[in-house]
C-alpha cells in the first residue's frame, strides 16, 4: 500500500465508524501492469479476488501518467477507433454487497486529455443485466488529485464507471484519440450496511435501447420493461429528444399496487438520416431511472423521402433538413432530374454534418463527361443554407456548387453563408453549370470561399453559361473567388446566345492567377449577353498579357463573338490589380476583332482608374455617393430600379430589388394639393410599390408619396394628403404643383 494516501484513507473510513469485514475489497493497481496489461481493448480480468472486464482502460504506461506509488489504471473517453464504450466494471457480485467506494483520479497529462475532459459516473446494479442506478455525483479529472466517495449500501450488487453520456456518446463515430483520459488509484469498497427495505425504487431492465438500422419515414418499436416498488405516485414517462425521433404512447401510468412489474412501448420513427439519441426518464415522485435510446436511420435504396410534400406547384417537397439536400443531391445523381417538380425551403439549413456529398446535379465520372442534371424549381424562400464544404479534385470530379449541372431549372431565394467549394476547374456558390435557366434574388455571403486552383472558370454565384441561355436578376456575390484563369463575380463564363444579367452586385474579391476576370462576368467564349443595372464594388486582380484581359464588370469577350455584347447603366467601384496592358475599367471594347460593342450609360471610379477609357464615363468616389448618380443609372426610365440612401452600401446607389433602402420617417404634409409644370427637366411619377411598402404606406394615415425627380439637381422630396387605404389599390391620379426647389 501506498503511504501518504492510504493512511489517509483509514483514516477516513475509521472516522465513518464503519465495520470492517474481510469482505472489504481494495485495489492499489500495484500490479496493474500484469493485472491489466498496456491495452486499451476489450479486457476480462481478476482483480484482488474479483472479476472485473473493461474497454478503453490500460495501466500506467508513461510518464503523463498519474499514479500514487508505482502502478494506477488510465480510462480514455475517446481512444480513436473504438468498438465499445469506454467502461471499467466489475462483473460478479462482491461479497458483503456494496458500501462505501472510493478511488482518487487526476487526469492524464497529454495535451489532448489536458485540453479537454468528459463528465463520469459511478453506478450500481444488483441485476445480471442492466439495473444501472448511479451513486453519487458526476465527476470531471482536472489536474489536481481528487477523490471519488459514494454509497449504495445494496447486497449482492456490482459496481462500473462509466462516461456521464454513455446513453447517448457516439463511440462508433469517435475518430480523437487519446483524449477525455484519467488515471485512476487506490479503489476501496466496504460491505455494505443494513438500511431500510421501503424506500422506493423503479429499476429498469435495461439501460440503453438500441433500435438499429431503421429507413426513413419508417418506424420500429420496442419494449421496456421495468419492476418498481413501495411508490406512492403514478409513474410517468418523459423523452428528451431534439430530433423528435422517438416516441412513446402514454405519459403516465397508474397502478393499483405500490410494488409491481410494469412495461412501455418505445418507438423510433426517424425522420433525417444519421444517428438518433435521447433519454427516457422514467420517475414517480422524487425516484427515477433512465434509459438510453439510440437509433441510426438509413436510407432505401432508391427512394427519396423529403420533409414533405408531392414535388407539385401546389404541393412542392419541403427541403427542412441537411438530409433533405443530400438526398436530393442522390437523387438527381441516380438521374432524376425533377423536370416539372418543385421544392421548397422551410428553413435555415446547417450542413456542418453532411460530409462528401457530390454537387446537386454533377458531371463526374471517369472522363468527366457523365452529366446528370438537375431541371425542377427550388425555392429557398429567402432562407440560407450554411457551413457546406464542397471540395474535390481530379479532372473527372469537376463543376462544383450547390448545383453542380442544371438544365432549364430555376433557382431562386437562395442564401448561401460560411460555405467552401473548390475543384480543378468549373466552380461557384450557386451553379456550377447551368445549360439554361434562371436564377434569381440569390445571395453568396462574404464568408464564402470558391477556387478553381488548377484550371478554368470560378465565380461566385453560376460559373459557367452553355447550350441555353441563362438569365440572372436581382443576386449579389460577396464570396472570394479565385481561378487559375477566367474569374467572375456573378458568371465566370458565356458561350450562349440570350444570356442576361439584371440587376446584380459583385462585392467578393476576384483573382485569375492567369488571365481574364471580370466583376460581373469574366470571359465570353460566344453568343450574346446583356448586362444590365449592374455594379462591381469588389477587388479584381488578375495577369493580362499578350491574350488576356481584365473588366470592372466584363473581363474579355472573344475576338469571334458576334454579340452584340450589352452593358448599360452600370457601374463599377471596385480597385482593378492588373500586371498587364489588357485592362478596363468596364469591359475590353477592343479585342481585334468582328464583335459588336454596346456600352451606354456605364460608369466606372475615376479616383482608382485615372487613365481615360472609351467603354465607360468615369465619376468619381464622392460623386459616386450621390442621389445624382442614382438618376444617372436610372436614365430617365420612370421604373429605373436604381435607388440611393445615406448610411447604406457605403453610400452607392444599389437596385431597388436588393438589400433595403431605410424608409423616411421624416414624412410631412406640406400641401393639400401640388401640380408641377410640365417642363422638359422635371419628371413626375407615383411608383408601383412593393407589397411591404404599401403596408409601410397604409400604416402612415392620410399621407401618400409623390416623387418628382429635378434635372440637374437631383431634388426628391415627398408630399401629399390622400387616404393611405387607397394605396392598396396601387391605381393614383394626382394633380402636382410645385415651384422648383433646392436643398
């Protein structure tokens, strides 16, 4: 025996006054070098007389160990691949039952095990199988050498430790090793000790169910049987489940006797994939026992159950969960396209949990040519899906986003947070591919990272335009782009005839470590395109040589592209980093060849690019940030969706479709009637608000808004005294008269 601590010891359990038997067990672990050997696996064992068995315990092997002499036991929560859960346990009933245990603990000094420790338990049962009742409080190792003391006082019963989760820890899915370690030394139990034989008591005949592998959408069911005694109150059953995996059909159950044998129905019905945990507490008064319940839902083979729904306009499959992505993204690899099937986001969506799923729609395969498509409508309803890390490499695992391949789909109200995608080339946020269709009111936040490290074509929202044209309105980018060559903000490359761009905001960095890259589109292999009411506020750095070339809002269009290639009330603000001669500040007019050019009403930063360029009018920053260079962008359009407010987007003007621009609460009523002449420089218009204004309108009683715009001043300002109810009919005459004012 070891001095200090045992004296210690006797110390203390002479002070308890406790009769000492030669039933009195106590292990030193002096031996536990030959007792229990140096590994972790599934060990039988006899120690000091009795027969223990245990998983994930050694003895002392080195000098992170702790010990009291020369011998203790390391326990390891997490042991890397692990068969079982981590246990210590004795397995035949000590002799003289079970008093008082103790032990002293610290924990093992790895780094791993130092930085992170778990909750344990000690518990008892008088069952061959099961009966687990814990005794005593939870203890965590720290660094400092404590001491474990509980009592059960039961006869004829056996004693383990235990992790404080065990009904729930996922061992199988463990891949740390070496971490949650303890050493433990100096174990003593006394005989146990005569004590009252009414006190209640519910034990269950098992302490954790496991279900097994069960489908989706299908369910199993098992039972619980449990005896209780001397209760005087009915017995009641409570699960703590986050997924809503399991179920029970009563809560409650009432018995004539106080003593008995009882049983509960238990079922799993789960409705995402993975491994599914929960605690039942069965209870009466103050005495309760718990069971641990544990299921893995799996999926069948070829199906593909969503959150709900029938994939009709009316009835559209609901995507709730990671799981439902995934098996979308299973599903369309299985070529299911979802032509003329609809699906609709319920809610924001973490994919921290779903690992390795391919791209909605992919071409990979050997030759990188096996192209499954997606072709439904997927509405994500405004909600954003985060933390989804696409990453691949190999030229057959390219084209990498969300959606990987669509064909004539639409994509739309889609936010994407905190997410990665990267493969050897064809990569984005949204749409890796898209032979047709549209996106609109998409979103790729700041904290998203897209690379194409090794080949062509990244961007931050849909990489490449081919076979159909494609339309985009009304998206922002904010992501990181890089490429080897041909980066764009909003679409890396075109090779269709139709595709358009309205209404769309790059504020991401883009970097072609080649050549070609543009804020809002960085190549144009053929076909026409038309850029409209679009602004670059991002970073564009690339290397433009002899062949290459770099846009504000359009890198290079290819000298045998017939166009027309569009770029109207535009803008970009964005610092343009090029080691090269090829460079614009809105787009390459001039490429040696037979394509047609048509640039109007476009502006770009002249405080960043100072050299005088033909493809647009500079303006600079302060001007920029301007009520006036609103009007500008809007070019006398009456529905010009250009809109400015100080305090937002840094003070450029944005299109109306996107983000917010604050509402005045400076409204007042300044003329019960107000006609403006008609002369050339004035132009009058009540517009066609949105829903959300309209209910902003009506909450301002007997007040309307009429915006008149004034040419060269650029003053605006509201008045007016109809009814605000009238608003809702968004159908207004009104007679305007004003002199002409300045600020």
């Amino acid at each position: 025996m070891k001095k200090k601590l045992a004296l210690a010891t006797f110390i203390f359990f002479s002070s308890l006054a406790l009769p000492v038997t030669a039933d009195n067990w106590t292990y030193d672990f002096e031996n536990a070098s030959k007792d229990i050997g140096m590994r972790t696996n599934h060990l039988e064992m006899n120690l000091n007389g009795l027969a223990w068995k245990s998983y994930g315990v050694c003895c002392n092997k080195n000098n992170k160990d702790w010990h009291n002499g020369k011998g203790s036991a390391r326990i390891c929560g997490r042991n890397g691949t692990m068969a079982e859960m981590p246990y210590f346990e004795m397995t035949e009933a000590k002799p003289g039952g079970i008093g008082t245990v103790t032990f002293s603990y610290h924990i093992y000094n790895n780094w791993n095990s130092q930085k992170k420790q778990t909750d344990w338990i000690v518990q008892v049962t008088q069952s061959e199988n099961g009966g687990w009742k814990k005794i005593g409080s939870a203890f965590k190792p720290t660094s400092e050498v404590q001491t474990f003391t509980a009592t059960a006082n039961l006869k004829s019963a056996r004693i383990r430790i235990v992790r404080a989760d065990y009904q729930t820890f996922d061992y199988a899915g463990n891949t740390e090793s070496f971490s949650e370690c303890f050493n433990i030394d100096d174990m003593n139990i006394t005989d146990s000790q005569d004590v009252l034989s009414d006190l209640p008591d519910i034990t269950l005949a098992k302490d954790v169910i496991n279900f097994g592998q069960v489908y989706k959408g299908d369910s199993k069911t098992d039972t619980l049987r449990f005896t209780f005694k001397n209760l005087t109150a009915p017995i009641s059953f409570t699960i703590n489940d986050e997924t809503s995996s399991f179920s029970i059909p009563v809560t409650e159950q009432t018995h004539e006797e106080k003593s008995g044998e009882s049983l509960v129905e238990i079922t799993y019905a789960p409705l995402s994939y993975g491994n599914h945990t929960a605690i039942m507490t069965v209870s009466s008064g103050e005495t309760q026992s718990t069971v641990g319940l544990q299921g893995n839902c799996i999926r069948k083979p070829g199906e593909f159950k969503y959150s709900g729904g029938t994939g009709t306009q009316e009835d559209p499959f609901l995507i709730t969960r990671p799981d439902d992505i995934e098996d979308l993204s299973i599903a369309v690899d299985q070529r299911n396209d979802y032509k003329d099937k609809f699906f609709k986001m319920t809610n924001n969506i973490d994919m921290t949990k779903i690992k390795g799923m391919k791209p909605i729609g992919n071409n990979f395969g050997a030759d990188g040519a096996d192209i499954k498509y997606f072709a439904g409508t997927f509405d994500g309803c405004g909600f954003t899906i985060s933390n989804l890390k696409m990453e691949f490499t190999g030229g057959a695992q390219i084209a990498v986003a969300l959606f990987g391949v669509i064909q004539n789909a639409i994509i739309k109200n889609v936010n994407i947070n905190n997410s990665s995608f990267s493969a050897d080339a064809l990569t984005a946020g949204l749409v890796a591919t898209a032979m047709g269709g549209d996106v609109e009111n998409c979103h790729i936040g700041s904290n998203v990272t897209i690379s194409s490290p090794k080949q062509y074509y990244a961007s931050g929202l849909v990489c490449g335009a081919f076979a159909n044209a494609v339309r985009i309105k009304d998206c922002t980018s904010a992501a990181t782009v890089k490429s080897k060559s041909v980066a764009g903000g909003i679409l890396a490359a075109n090779n269709v005839a139709g595709t358009s761009i309205n209404r769309c905001v790059n504020y991401g960095s883009i970097t072609a470590t080649g050549d070609y890259a543009g804020g809002i589109v960085g190549f144009i292999d053929d076909g026409n395109i038309i850029i409209n009411d679009c602004a670059n506020m991002g970073s564009i750095s690339a290397q433009s040589g002899n062949t290459g070339g770099t846009g504000g809002l359009l890198g290079l269009a290819a000298p045998s592209v017939l166009g027309p290639v569009v770029i109207s009330n535009s803008y970009n603000a964005g610092m343009i980093n090029v080691s090269g001669k090829h460079v614009s500040p809105i787009t390459l007019i001039d490429t040696g060849g037979g394509t047609q050019f048509n640039v109007t009403n476009s502006f770009y930063n002249s405080d960043l690019f100072t050299d005088t360029d033909a493809s647009g009018t500079p303006i600079a920053t302060a001007d920029m940030k301007q009520a006036d260079f609103a009007y500008k962008l809007n070019a006398n359009r009456l529905d010009g969706p250009w809109r400015w407010a100080e305090n937002t987007n840094d003070g450029y003007p944005m299109p109306s479709n996107i983000g917010e621009i604050p509402k005045s609460d400076k409204m007042v009523l300044v003329a019960d009637s107000i006609t403006i002449p008609q002369y050339a420089y004035y132009h009058v218009f009540i517009k066609e608000y949105t829903p959300q204004m309209l209910e902003y309108m009506a909450d301002k009683e007997h007040r309307i808004a009429v915006k008149y715009e004034v040419q060269p001043d650029g003053i605006l300002e509201s008045y007016g005294n109809q009814n605000s109810s009238n608003w809702r009919n968004q159908r207004q005459s009104a007679s305007v008269e004003s002199k002409r004012r300045h600020s």
